[in-house]
C-alpha cells in the first residue's frame, strides 16, 4: 500500500528528487492506485516565484479538518533559530494545503519555497493532482536541530508518518497501512532569510526509516 513520503529523498543527497513509495505487508500497490512519484511524472514544473522584497504578507494556512501537525519543537530562546523553526513548521503545512487545494503552483508552497525545494515541492504536489488525491491523518515533527549563521541556517528533525495516509478523491478512499520502520523520516533542510524576513527553505534531503527518528 502507498504511504506519502514527504519530499523525500532515499538518502540525503543535493538534489532533493522526489519519491512516492510503497510500504504495508504485501509491498505491491494497485496500479490504479498508485501515486506515481515526481521522477515518473511529464509535467513541466512553474518557475518559483522570487522572494519578496517587502515586508513579509504571510499567507493564511487553511487544512481540511481531517488533518493535523504536531510540531514537537519546544522554543531554544534563540531568536533565529526560533524564526527558523516557526517558518519552516509553515512551509511544512504549505505543502498539504497545496495538496488537498490541487494547486502544485501554490502560492503559499511558494512564498516558503525556492530553488530546488521549490521545484521538487511542487512536483511532488502534481503527482497526487495527477492521482486525485490528497493526504490525511496526523503529522508528528520531534528531534529538531538549528544551526544558524546570518542570513543562512540549516535544520534537521524527524517526521513521524504512521498516522498519515493518501485519501483517493474520486473513490472517497483512505489507503491505510500499518505503521514500520519505514514510517519514520529523518529530514536536513537549508533555508536563507529573504529580503522580507521569512526564512525560506532552498534545499530539502530526507531519509526514510532512519535509526534517529526511530520511537
């Protein structure tokens, strides 16, 4: 059965490609089930947009009730840091929002988003436009790191994925599968801070079923 890997790479390496891979007992989804992953897909990916260059207008986080995060990152009293970790637990959310809206150039995925995140954020959203689909459950954020040196930073946490799953449209169809090692996803995030302030996330690289996120 299918199991969202959220911009996920099968290890931490620059290109922050993008896959949609299968877990559960049998290993072998349906074919007409099956979220095929950005590096399968032909659509031609919108430019991101360029980063503000006034104050930041944030954009509102509206999610489909069904949906939750759970952001296990407790404040560091380090006033960057902390601006990292609240910016990128909104380009996180950006992402569903985009997902569930059908919107792969999203506004908002963007305004958090640019370079190759940007790029692989939005192809990872056109695959579940493509299959109707869009995710569901409860998100669970733990374990984050912050280094952060001028305008540059870089972050990494884990992501716990048990409770989430994809949600076919057309069929009204929630794929559940029960929860593995591979459930679990260690993340090493880039961002710089924009001419508005926000820190914007460039780079995104993950491991799924890494031994740090494991419970």
């Amino acid at each position: 059965m299918n199991r969202p890997l959220r911009l996920a790479t099968a290890a931490l390496t620059a290109s922050a490609a993008l896959l949609l891979t299968s877990c559960g007992s049998d290993d072998k989804p349906k074919d007409d089930d099956k979220i095929a992953g950005a590096e399968q897909g032909d659509e031609k990916s919108t430019p991101p947009s360029e980063p503000a260059k006034a104050a930041a207008d944030r954009p509102e986080i509206e999610l489909p009730s069904d949906v939750s995060f759970d952001f296990q990152w407790p404040k560091t009293g380090d006033k960057t840091k902390d601006a990292v970790l609240a910016d990128r637990q909104q380009a996180i959310q950006t992402v569903d929002m985009a997902i569930a809206d059908q919107e792969p150039a999203s506004k908002a995925m963007r305004f958090y988003h640019e370079g190759d995140a940007a790029a692989g954020a939005q192809k990872y959203i056109q695959a579940y436009v493509k299959a109707q689909a869009r995710t569901t459950g409860a998100y669970r954020y733990y374990a984050a790191t912050v280094t952060a040196e001028g305008s540059s930073a870089g972050l990494t946490y884990c992501e716990d994925q048990g409770k989430v799953f994809d949600k076919y449209l057309k069929k009204d169809k929630v794929d559940k599968s029960p929860a593995t090692k591979n459930s679990y996803v260690l993340y090493a995030a880039k961002l710089r801070k924009n001419d508005a302030g926000v820190w914007v996330t460039t780079e995104l690289n993950a491991t799924r079923g890494s031994d740090t996120c494991q419970p």
